[in-house]
C-alpha cells in the first residue's frame, strides 16, 4: 500500500494546507508527503517503535498511542482530515474507531484490502483463504483480524450515519470506479459526519 | 572513559525575586558546559537536573575515577545529545548542595548560615535564575531545553516564561504537576528528616551534626517510588541475605532488598543536605503551571510556542505515562508541534537516566534534526 500511486490517490484528497490525523502512520512516509507537497500540518498516530523512531528521524509529529485504547487525547473536529490507511483491518474495535474518527475530523478517509476482490472469492471458493501481494499472509498468521469488503464498509458507514463523498477501488495505483467491489484489491472511502 | 569537565561559577549580585515572596541576593550558580557555541550562539542545548544530581551532567573530573555526570550515557560526543554539535550547559539550582547557593551556605544579610531559613524557591525561580546564566554566556535563545523528571518540570516551565527563548522542548518522565499521592510520598520522606532530633529545626550545622537518619528513610522511600515491582522482584526477589533459612528477627537485616535499600540511605546520607531535600521536594509539590489557569492546562500551555518532544516509561507509577499524555493532550489542544513517545521499558522511574536503544534512539534522532535545522 505505500507505493507512490496509492500515496497519490489518497494525497489528492486532502486539500492544500488541511491538518491532518493519520492513524496508524506507520513510518510517516504520507505525512511527511502532505507536509512537503500539499503543505499540510498534523499529526500520526503509531504503536511501533521503530515506525515512531522513523517518524521522528523525519521530523513528522507523531504520537505513540494503542489505538484500541481510543482517541480520547484528540477534540471533536480537532482535524479536517483523519486518515485510516490500511489501519482498521488491525483493529478490534472496528466501529468504535470508526466512530472516533468521525467525531475527531472533519472528514475521514479509509482505505483497507477488499476481501471480496475476484481473486479472494477464488481462492475461497477453492477452499482456501486467499494469499496474495495484496494479502500475504496465512490465516493463522494474519494480522488482519477484521476481513470486511467493500460492501461490507458501505453498510456499516451507513449504519453510523456517515456521508459518503466518494469511494472506489484502487487496483495496480489505478482508480477502479466500475464493480470495485469485485475489482479492486484495496477500497477507498472519503466520509463525512452530521 | 569520558572526556574531562570542569565546573564554573557565576556570581550574582542583584536580588533575585522568588515566586514564594522575598528575593535572594549575592548568589552563586554553578555551571558546567560542553561542546562549543557556535558563531550565531544558536546551538545551545540546557539540560535541566532533578531531585539528586547537579550542574555536572556529563564528562569526569580530572583524576577522580568514576566520577561521570548523572547523564553522561546521554550527552557528549557521538552520543544522542552531540557536544561536537551542540553547546550544553549544566546549571545547579539554587538550594542545591553541589556548588549553587544553597542552605550550608553563609547568609551575606545576617553573616549566619542559611540553614532553614533559606528561602522557599520554586521551578519557576530556578529558571529565572538558570535564564539569568545564559544571559552572562551570551546565549539568546536555545536550541533546546532537556530535562527528566523534576527536570521535565523545568524544561515545560521554560517555555512558559520565556517562550521566544526557547525553540524545542524535551520532556522526559516527567509530569504537569505532582498527584496528591506523590505529594505524600515526598512528605514521608520530609517527615523523616525533620523529625530525625539531630535535624534540630534545620539548624544543625551549628550544633556539628547530620539528621543522617531521616535523610536515610527520605533515600529509601524515594527508592522504592524510583523502581518497578517487577526490576525489584528480578533484582532481589524475596533473597535472603545470608544463608538460606531465615532467622526470625525482628531488627536484623533479613532480606537483600533491605540491605539494598540501607546501603542507598547511608551512601546518599553522607552527602546530601537535609536542608536541601526539603527544598527539592518542596519545589517539586508548588509546579502546578495549570493552578493560575483554573487548573486548565490547555490554557496554560496556551503560552508555549516551542516545538516538543515528551518521552514516558510504561513502569513509571511515580510519573506515569498518563501525566505525559496529559501534557501532550494540552499542546494538541493548541496546535503545537509535539511528539511523544512511551517507551516499554522495566525499569520504573530510574528508566529515564538508563541505557536504552529505543529511548536514546528517539532522543538522539530528534536533536539530530534540531542539528540538521540549525545546521550544526
């Protein structure tokens, strides 16, 4: 997911100047992006101590949080965007952070693997859970403890009285708008809350 | 082997007025510095001292084996605070008993010594009196202002009181102010020394005595508060001193942790000053920054424009990580450059001054970006 069309795809999103929230901001690398390209300010949010180091290594703000433990240290609206980039698949918590997220931005954008990309139904119908450059783990040792689709997040952001603004796939750093459901290894959601 | 550090002292004639009311005049600080200041004076980095350590932070003293500064894994060439790019100073605060003007000192006003009538001095005087340093080296502002635990408190209160004076922040261990529970831990240990009938209303010098037996219960209790439940377990664990059957005795050592902790009292007791613990401990209980602002620390940090680092050890109860997280909370609230990280570390308090990869790494790679910013 970090390669630089992704990046791209999701960095077009957020508008100039904006200050953002990336939860789970791994080693910085899209923040520090938005801070250079689109002169935007914020913060990330990381559990790793060798992503925090690295963060700091490139003078991206970042603060060591569990994110099971919530979001409580951020106001409401304290950010115009909160970033979820291939977080929530981790989390045990799934709707209460997405929750969080609403409340403390603005706007949110999500984007986690899509189960239900034809290879994935492939492989399941074969019998076996699907490894892929996308998904390379086994089952027992994934660390995506949450395996929703497409689908799945468009009713659950329903559910939470998100409006959505915009969502597609995104497949080879290319923007999938036809049956990204089926199409699309990686789905993108930009929201909205009330 | 570290490099050689010699102290230094600056007089100051003029009053200084103390937060508590009165003023102390005619004092001294001492000082240490390493590094060189750069041609612009702006690679000056203040490393800030807590309850038991002094001006001296790094480096020994000639010919005095074994004598490396309190932080000296942290500060000097080549280590995460670099002296070949940064100038440090070490400064001893006022009431100390390292050099600075303390309480065993003769009082210029009534040619007596101080004893318990020097003046109460907080967090904030110290700064004052460590901003009135930098003023005679010539240093405007500085790259950065370093301090764990009490000094924590320090570098926080520095970007209150001179917010342009100051670029970054670096707060380790640290806390916004002490909880009701640590306050009581400081007043056991106050108890101790003023109780103890050799402390002799603070004026013990005059009657050729130490109150070395509070002073040993105030070290063993701070040392408890110091370390986790689980370093004093693999340390010492429920070992018995000698033999291995207990003796069943009431007032001998029986267990090792209370022969550590014995050992630790009578060292400390043989060279720090009561009059000096109270002091410390005290400044300790009055840094609330928050008071003035109704206990809104938002507001209060409202002031501070310095970018920061804040660093916390999960094992720290005495100043745990939800005290930092409070101070990150009320930077976030003001839209400051902040960064924080909680290091899993065993340790409890004394993590802060210990040898430990992520820690120094994170600490190392930001004052490598402070060097790179000012291009030291």
């Amino acid at each position: 997911m970090s390669e630089r069309t992704t990046m791209d795809a999701i960095a077009r999103r957020v508008p100039h100047g904006a200050r953002v929230l990336d939860l789970g901001c791994g080693d910085g690398s899209l923040l520090a992006y938005l801070q250079r390209e689109r002169g935007c300010t914020g913060y990330g949010v990381e559990i790793d101590d060798a992503n925090v180091l690295a963060c700091v290594r490139r003078g991206v703000n970042v603060v060591q949080l569990n994110l099971e433990e919530g979001l409580a240290m951020f106001g409401d609206n304290a950010f115009d965007v909160v970033l979820q980039i291939d977080t929530l698949q981790h989390l045990r918590n799934t709707e209460v952070m997405l929750r969080e997220t609403a409340r403390v931005g603005k706007s949110g954008i999500v984007a986690f693997p899509n189960f239900a990309h034809w290879p994935n139904r492939l492989s399941v119908l074969r019998g076996r859970m699907p490894v892929t450059r996308r998904l390379p783990y086994q089952w027992y040792d994934t660390p995506n403890i949450r395996v929703g689709t497409f689908k799945d997040f468009e009713v659950l952001a329903t559910r939470n009285r998100l409006r959505i603004l915009d969502a597609f796939g995104l497949q080879n750093g290319r923007e999938v708008r036809r049956l990204p459901n089926a199409l699309a290894g990686t789905a993108v959601f930009h929201f909205e809350h009330d | 082997m570290s490099f050689i550090a010699t102290p230094q002292f600056l007089s100051f004639p003029d009053a200084l007025p103390l937060k508590g009311g009165g003023s102390l005049r005619d004092y001294t600080l001492a000082y240490e510095t390493y590094g060189r200041l750069n041609a612009d004076g702006s690679n000056a980095v203040l490393v800030c001292h807590a309850l038991n350590a002094s001006h001296h932070v790094a480096g020994v003293y000639e010919d005095q084996p074994r004598s490396e500064g309190w932080w000296d894994n942290m500060i000097g060439p080549g280590k995460p605070v670099d002296t070949n790019r940064f100038f440090v100073i070490g400064i001893n605060n006022l009431g100390s008993c390292f050099g600075s003007t303390g309480p065993m000192h003769l009082n210029a006003e009534t040619g007596e010594v101080y004893g318990a009538d020097f003046p109460v001095v907080t967090v904030e005087d110290w700064v004052n009196a460590q901003a009135l340093l930098l003023d005679r080296l010539g240093i405007g502002q500085l790259a950065a202002v370093l301090g764990g635990s009490l000094g924590g408190m320090q570098a926080l209160s520095w970007t209150l009181q001179y917010p342009d004076r100051v670029r970054h922040a670096v707060v380790v261990a640290s806390a916004p102010n002490l909880t009701a529970e640590n306050i009581a831990f400081n007043e056991v240990a106050r108890r101790a020394i003023v109780t103890d009938p050799d402390f002799h209303g603070g004026h013990f010098y005059r009657h050729g005595v130490v109150p070395k037996r509070g002073l040993r219960i105030a070290r063993m209790i701070g040392h408890i508060t110091y370390l986790s439940d689980d370093v004093m377990n693999e340390k010492f664990g429920r070992q018995l001193r000698e033999g291995l059957a207990p003796r069943y005795s009431t007032q001998d050592i029986e267990f090792q942790i209370e022969s550590y902790l014995r050992y630790q009292g009578d060292k400390f007791s043989d060279y720090f000053d009561a009059n000096t613990y109270l002091l410390i401990t005290r400044a300790l209980d009055y840094f609330d920054p928050a008071l003035a602002h109704g206990g809104n620390l938002t507001l209060a940090l409202a002031r501070a424009t310095a970018r920061f680092l804040l660093v916390s050890f999960t094992t720290d109860w005495r100043f745990s990580p939800a005290r930092s997280r409070e101070i990150v909370k009320a930077l976030l609230d003001n839209r400051r450059d902040v960064s924080y990280a909680e290091i899993d570390a065993p340790h409890g308090h004394d993590a802060f001054l210990l040898d430990d990869a992520r820690y120094h790494g994170v600490i190392g790679a930001y004052f490598n970006r402070i060097a790179e910013e000012l291009g030291a």
